[in-house]
C-alpha cells in the first residue's frame, strides 16, 4: 500500500488486537551489514525497489558468484499474467554460491554443527562439506543421473542432507524433499509424480527416543515405483537393512568408491531447481516447482534481512528438513550467507522441554528460527524452567508458520529475552518461496502480533471481494502484484493448475495467497488466517487470530485455536479450543473463556463452545492443524493427509476428549 492511500485511508475501529499492540524499537542499532540504517532508509530502499523490479534483484544477485550475465537493463522480463523470468541467459550454480566460495575464503569454518536426539553429534566445515557434496554429485552422475533428472530426498535433518541437495544442485539434477516422517504412500504419492530417478534415504532416524524406520518404509511401496533404479542409504543408526544387489548402495561405500569430485554444471537462472509439495487434504497434493538460482538470490537476500547472520554468529533453524522452512533459512539462504549453522535430529521437546535450552546454553546461540508453536510449548512450562539455563548469547528470535500472538510475545521477551531479543515475527508460504513479511533486523521496529513490513523487492495489495484496496484496519484479501525471484514458477506437470488456482480468482496479474490479512496506519502486515478461516457470523467478518489472541490472554492458557461451525441462523458461530500451561494454578472455566471472546471482541464473537484439551494436532513444523479440530467436532472423526502430523496418535485422544459434543 501507498503512503498516499495509508493518509487518505480511514481507519476506522481497528480491531482490539491491532489497537492495543504497539511498535517495539530494534534493541540494537543496525549492524552494519545490511543496506540500511534507519526506518526512512527502509521506506526509501522499499520504494525505490518497486520502481525498478528487475535493478533491484540484479544488485541483489550481483553480490553472487556467476557464470555468465544477464542482458543489461533485462535482470526481469514478463509479469505475473504472462509468466516471468530474472535474469534471462545468466548461468550460474547454486552449490558454488553456498559451498565453494565459503571453502575457499573460510574452508575450517564450521558449516553445519549436527545434534542427535541420542546424544550423537558430528561437524563438517565448509571444505568438509565441499568435498562431501562434489564427490555425492560424482556418485549421482556415475548412477546414471544427467540434468533435468529428478532425486527424491527422504532423509531427515543430518549433515548429509546439507551434501545430497547441493550435490543435486551441483549436477542441474531436480531434487525433491520428502518429509520423513511421511506414510509410505504419501512417500510413494509424491515419487511417482516426479518420476524421480534415485531416492536418498536413512537406515532408521530417532524420534521421541524411538528409532524409526526410513528404508523399511521406502521398501514397502518400491514396487510401486517403476522410475527409481538406485536407492542411496545414509548409515544413521548402523541397524541392518535389506539392500537389493544392483539397486541399493551405501552412502558412505558409494563415495568411498567414487575417486572424482564433479564440477559444477552452468545452469540458466530460471532451470527448475527443486520441487516441494503442499500438503494434501481431499485434493492431490501440489508439486511447487521453484528455479534454483532465483530461489538463491531470493533466500539469499531473506536470510540477509529478517537474520542478519555475521561471522560470529552460531544460527539455529529448528524446521525439519522436509519443509520449505529450512532450506529458505538455512540449506540454501544460510549457507549463501557462510553462516554456522545446527542440525537437529528428533523432537525438541524429547526428553522433555528442557532441551531447547540446554542447545541454546551449550552452543551459545545467537540467533534461531523456529515456530511459535515451539515458544508456546515453552511458556507452557513456565518461566522456572527457562530461568535454570544461561541464554545471554542469544539475541534475535525469528518465526514463521502462524502468527505469533502478543501474549507469546511478551512472555518471550520477559523470560527469555529479559528484554534484549529482537523477536522478528515473519510470514510466507511454500509458493512464495520467502518470508517476505518481516523486520529488517535493526532497522525496522516490531510489533507484537503482526508479521511485519513487506521487505523490498515484494509488491502488494490487500483488497475487497470486487479486488478494490481495502481500507486500513479493515480485513481483506491478501494478493501480490509483481513476480520475485522465490515466486514459484510452476506446478509440476500442472500448469493449468498453477493458472486457474492462483491467478485466476482477482485476474491473471495477481496472485492470491488465499489468506486474509489487514495493514494497520504504521504499514505493518497482520495476517489474520487463512480466507476460509475468517468467520463470517451473522454478516460479520470475524478474525480466528484475532478470537485466539483473546483467549491466550486468559491466565493458565497455553494454546488456542479457533473455527468456525456452520449455524442455521448465522451462518457461521465460532468454536475454541485450548490447553493449559503446566504451570497454571487455576483451571479456567469454559465460562470465563466464553466471556473473554464477548469482552474483547463483542457479543458477535460468543463461541458455542470451548474446549479445554489435553494437547493440539500440529505437525511437525509446529502449526495446529484446524481442520483436524473441525472434522473432530462436527463429524467425530478425521479425513484426508495426517502423515504430517507431529503425534498422529493425538487424534484419537481428541476424539475421546471432544466426544458427545
């Protein structure tokens, strides 16, 4: 949005969420590494980039190594309605940006610091991982592998998970992540619509003090998969697995026999890089395709503006491996920064929640990136536990996945950060790419609840039914009006797909995210859940966010959730659900949670019920799976994809606690 439109905008009663929230200075002045000082560099540098699209990419892109260059003045050409290109003809390789330049000028530098749930731990420096990647690559090509090919990734968080994706990159190969906590048919699902041609995987992985099967699982729906001739297996646990002669091959026997390092393939900026597949409910999971050396200046600049990551920085990214959280912030963004970087294995909170912050003393970390989920889960254990660990070193707290909300937030800040964190709250999809929503570390202020600023080079608008701006304060649509180099570029082997689901409900310049979002009179982005979890009662546009927000304020609730039920008068009636800190010391009521959404939000908001639960449906990313919680309430039983679920085993605990309602 326009300065001009914010102060002809009336803003109206903005929502109590929004009101009540107010702009946090950064605690530390900027560093000097990012193009920026002060909030009137951003809102020029953020200008300035939308008047020329392409010239802002093309500096970013120049501080990257290449091959050979773009034509003068045509770093973008197309547009969202005719599709789009960055950097046309300009050749380059993304493991030469993340890899090789760091061996070079920083070869001891540790690149990746892995932590088991076991107790394991291994490091590889930047040569380590550079020797590691060139000689995987070999391997690939020698398995008959040639560029365009497609390798399945099912590995979980391990330092050859770092070699195996650059080492795809290395060789032009197309690679393709599957979460490894994945049944065997999503596994196989997802195989057999990129025909991928060798699948990596583990022996077993530990998870909740549990080691779990990954080849076993590959194993039961290979017959199914007539494009796989090799399988690759990461010794993980060294527990035996069957390997069929001629097709299954050993990591660590495969490179040992492997005397030659590849080099790296010049790709054009706008070749497919990786794919990565939403999650699916009733409908075919999507296969996002995205470019790789346009994900690279994307990510890249990303992790540069919501992190900041310098020299002597020890980086945390607690994703897995198998969402796209991790290689936007540390498999491609923070290894193109030359960060040091953890790995970690299993679930954060086995044993116990404890260790968080057992890593974060013990490795002295900076700066981590995670999910809210995780820092709820950490509230709900009380401030006595966080108060037992030494946690000065770290500094800045980034998140993604849902909004954190300003109970959260402040809770953080107090016990955690004892008021030194910047808490840089950001938002982006699997489409987008990047969380493209954000502070810019040190320069732009925060505010409790909101995801942020659009970072330069995002074009946006929020708008109305009609496609009409929407006013300040007031929710809408949220849409992008120009490409980016993270922007995915296809849906694979779908392109009317990719057409008539994200560009065809306001026009084809457009894109719709399909999540509902307003922008408050200080230009920051709260987005407030996705279109369909907006609540419309009685004719009244009603938040979830804004009705969860309302409810963590409650003292003793750790956890809300919020849907929406169909009602034969009004349409649509609110429903909560919520968990309780383990440090609460009164229960409280259904009654005076009830009345807490009519005190903030008004009577429109009165729920029909809420529910306290024993625990959430979330996945292992850390978002709580609403519709789960719907189908539980309204059908009494659950449908569609809970491969991705953190605890499948939760739903029929829910099930029992939620029955007869």
């Amino acid at each position: 949005m326009t300065d001009e439109h914010r102060e002809r905008a009336d803003v109206g009663d903005l929502p109590p969420m929004v009101r009540a929230s107010m702009l946090v200075p950064p605690p530390r002045p900027p560093s000097g590494r990012l193009p920026m000082r002060t909030l009137e560099d951003y809102h020029r540098r953020y200008r300035e980039s939308l008047e020329d699209l392409g010239g802002y990419w093309a500096k970013v892109a120049d501080e990257l190594e290449w091959s050979s260059r773009w034509p003068a003045d045509q770093a973008m050409v197309g547009d969202l309605a005719r599709g789009f290109q960055f950097f046309p003809g300009a050749t380059g390789n993304v493991s030469v940006n993340c890899v090789d330049r760091h061996a070079r000028s920083s070869p001891q530098k540790v690149a990746v610091h892995w932590l088991g749930e076991d107790g394991a731990e291994r490091s590889w420096t930047y040569a380590e991982l550079a020797e590691q990647t060139a000689r995987f690559a070999q391997a690939l090509g020698d398995l008959g592998v040639r560029r365009g090919d497609v390798v399945a990734i099912f590995l979980p968080n391990l330092p050859e998970t770092f070699a195996v994706v650059h080492g795809c990159l290395r060789i032009g190969a197309i690679y393709n992540i599957v979460f490894s906590g994945f049944s065997p048919q999503a596994l196989a699902d997802r195989v057999v619509d990129t025909g991928a041609k060798v699948v990596v995987t583990a022996d077993e992985t530990w998870r909740r003090g549990r080691p779990i099967a990954l080849k076993a699982t590959l194993d039961q729906v290979l017959p199914q998969l007539p494009s796989v001739e090799h399988v690759v297996v990461v010794r993980r646990t060294g527990a035996p697995v069957p390997m069929t002669p001629g097709r299954d091959r050993y990591y660590d026997e495969l490179l040992a026999a492997t005397d030659r390092l590849a080099p790296p393939v010049a790709m054009e900026a706008n070749d497919p890089g990786f794919i990565i597949y939403t999650s699916g409910t009733s409908a075919k999971p999507k296969g996002l395709v995205h470019s790789g050396l346009g994900f690279l200046v994307g990510a890249y600049h990303n992790v540069q503006m919501a992190l900041d990551l310098g020299p002597d920085d020890v980086y945390w990214c607690t994703a897995d491996c198998g969402w796209l959280t991790f290689p936007i912030f540390e498999l491609i963004g923070a290894t193109a920064c030359g960060a040091t970087m953890l790995a970690c294995e299993g679930a954060l909170d086995h044993p116990g929640p404890e260790r968080v912050y057992q890593i974060l003393q013990a490795h002295q970390v900076t700066k981590m990136f995670t999910a809210p989920t995780l820092l709820r889960m950490l509230a709900r254990h009380g401030p006595e536990l966080a108060s037992r660990y030494d946690l000065g070193a770290l500094v800045l707290l980034a998140l993604v996945g849902e909004p954190l909300d300003a109970t959260t937030w402040h809770w953080v800040q107090d016990h955690i950060g004892h008021g030194r964190l910047e808490i840089n709250n950001t938002y982006g999809q699997s489409e987008t790419g990047s969380a493209w929503t954000s502070s810019v570390v040190g320069v732009t202020p925060a505010k409790p609840g909101s995801c942020g600023v659009a970072l330069p080079g995002h074009a946006y608008a929020i708008v109305d039914e009609e496609g009409r701006p929407a006013p300040v304060g007031t929710v809408g649509y949220l849409t992008l009006t120009a490409p980016f180099p993270t922007l995915f570029r296809d849906i694979w082997r779908d392109p009317e797909r990719y057409r008539t689901q994200y560009f065809s409900t306001f026009g084809p310049d457009r894109y719709d995210s399909a999540d509902a979002a307003l922008e408050d009179p200080d230009g920051h982005i709260w987005v407030v859940g996705r279109v369909d979890g907006v609540i419309n009662v009685a004719a009244h546009r009603l938040s979830t966010m804004e009705m969860e927000s309302a409810l963590l304020e409650v003292e003793g609730v750790a956890e809300a959730a919020v849907i929406g039920v169909d009602d034969p008068t009004k349409g649509q009636v609110p429903e909560g659900f919520v968990t309780l800190a383990a440090t609460a010391a009164d229960r409280p009521t259904e009654e005076v949670l009830v009345q807490r959404l009519v005190d903030v939000i008004g009577p429109i908001a009165r729920p029909r019920r809420v529910h306290v639960l024993s625990t959430m449906p979330r996945t292992r990313s850390g978002k709580i799976v609403r519709r789960l919680l719907r189908e539980l309430v309204v059908d009494g039983t659950t449908s569609g994809d809970t491969t991705g679920l953190e605890d499948p085993e939760v739903l029929e605990q829910l099930r029992q606690e939620l029955g007869g309602t």
